[in-house]
C-alpha cells in the first residue's frame, strides 16, 4: 500500500534519512521506533508531503507521490496526527473535525458565501458523518462543542485523531498518539486505534515511544538508528535483533530487553 525506496533526507550537512526503505502493507499496524533523534518525525515529514527527500521515491497504491504537494496527498488517503498537538485551540471539538474534510470539499467560494444549494447540503452531509460515526466512534460527544483549549491532553489527542479520520483515510498516520498520557488514556487510544483497522479497514503507520504499546498492537516493526533502518520485522523479530540492543541499550542482553520492551514508557 505504501512503499518507501531509498529515502534520503538532509538539512545542510546534516543527514536524517539515509536509504530508508521498507513497505506498509494494508490493513496492518506499522510501528517505527527508534531512540530519540533517529529520524522518526522527519519520516513522518517527508510520507506526509511538508518535506522533500534529497534521494529516493515514495510510492502509494502504486502511484509515485514523491514530488506530490501535501494537501494532494490527503487527498488521496493519508491523513497525520503531529508529535505536538496542532488544533486550533479557540475553535470547538467539531469544528476543529470538520476542518479535516476540507481537502475533500467541492464547495466554492460564491456557494459558501450564500450558504445554499451544494455547500449546504456538503455541510449538513459532513456533519452527519462527524457527529454520527467519528464523534461517537471516539466517545466524545460529550465534549463536540467545547473549545479545544478547554480539554484536558489526553482528550485533544483523540480529537487530533478525530479530525484525521475526518479526511477519510486509507493510511491513517499517528505521531507519538499516547505521548505523554496517563496509563488509562493510553489503552483507551490502543483500544481506538485497534479498531480503526478491524472495524473500519483503515492501515495505521505510526510513531511511538510506548515499548509494551507497539508490541501489543503492531503486526510489523522498522527500527530506525541514526537515520537508518537496523531492523524491519514482527515485534518478536525485532526484540531479538543485535542491532536493535546496542541501539536501546549498548548491550548484547536479549533478556534485558525483552523485558523494557514488554514495559510501556507511560506508568
């Protein structure tokens, strides 16, 4: 469904990427790790559109997007949560989720401006999805018209995935979803994410930090190390890969790892 080949990425003399290539299969959970500063977040960056590689093609359900604008790229099924909540705090829980679905509005200027017609009835259709399928799929129809800038963290994060899924997508990619979150807020978002991919069919690519998290939920593992994959395979191949310990821990301790990997980051 995706295919990355040999992604270079550099900043003046700084490289982050380096020949990053693996494949995201449908209807599957992917999971990049990686110690801090590998590289994951420009990853994320460069599949999404906001940057270039220098080297290297990313090609999705077949069709080269390397050189393809972001807002084009929502279009055609990826849509992206951000590391750092990036809502529009004075604005209401749906109206933040509503934004998610302007790539896909057909309204013009002139028909918006009388509010008849099309942009009426893309409005009232629009609705109806978000309030009658998302808002209650992520149990905040409580919260639907309370600013944003009132909710507590681990809800803004559910709306911030809510308006993803507002795009409609078929590769649905969540950076860092339950970073910082309480133990009960993280397996709330692991029991939404699971059913993002069995209940809707949508393929999840994400990044995170929480170790018992990713190899609880994930059907495939990369692993990145100073801009580069060392490993790319199922959680079980991943714990056991040589690279993967030095990388985590300077050590060739398979049990030790086993064992902070089983550990989720978030107590």
């Amino acid at each position: 469904m995706l295919t990355l080949g040999n992604i270079t990425l550099a900043f003046g003399g700084v490289k982050a990427l380096t020949d990053v290539g693996f494949n995201v299969v449908p209807n599957t959970i992917t999971t990049v790790i990686g110690p801090n500063g590998a590289g994951k977040t420009s990853l994320f960056n460069t599949i999404s559109g906001f940057y270039k590689p220098q080297a290297g093609e990313i090609f999705f359900e077949g069709k080269n997007i390397t050189s393809t604008p972001a807002p084009e790229r929502a279009r055609l099924g990826l849509a992206r949560s951000f590391q750092n909540i990036a809502l529009f705090r004075g604005m209401t829980v749906l109206d933040n989720i509503k934004l998610g679905r302007h790539a896909h509005l057909r309204t013009n200027v002139l028909d918006s401006f009388f509010y008849i017609g099309r942009a009426r009835r893309e409005e009232l259709e629009l609705r109806r999805e978000v309030e009658e399928r998302i808002i209650d799929f992520l149990e905040i129809d409580h919260i639907r018209h309370h600013p944003v800038s009132a909710l507590p963290y681990g809800l803004q994060k559910r709306v911030e995935m809510a308006r993803a899924l507002a795009i409609r997508p078929k590769i649905l990619m969540l950076d860092e979803p339950v970073a910082g979150m309480n133990r009960e807020e993280t397996e709330d978002m692991a029991r939404f994410i699971l059913d993002v991919r069995q209940e809707w069919g949508i393929t999840v690519l994400m990044v995170e930090h929480d170790m018992g998290m990713v190899m609880d939920l994930s059907d495939h593992v990369v692993v990145l190390n100073f801009g580069q994959v060392i490993a790319d395979g199922t959680p079980e191949e991943v714990q056991q890969n040589p690279e993967v310990i030095r990388a985590y821990l300077g050590s060739g301790d398979v049990s030790d790892l086993r064992q902070r990997l089983r550990q989720p980051v978030t107590q």
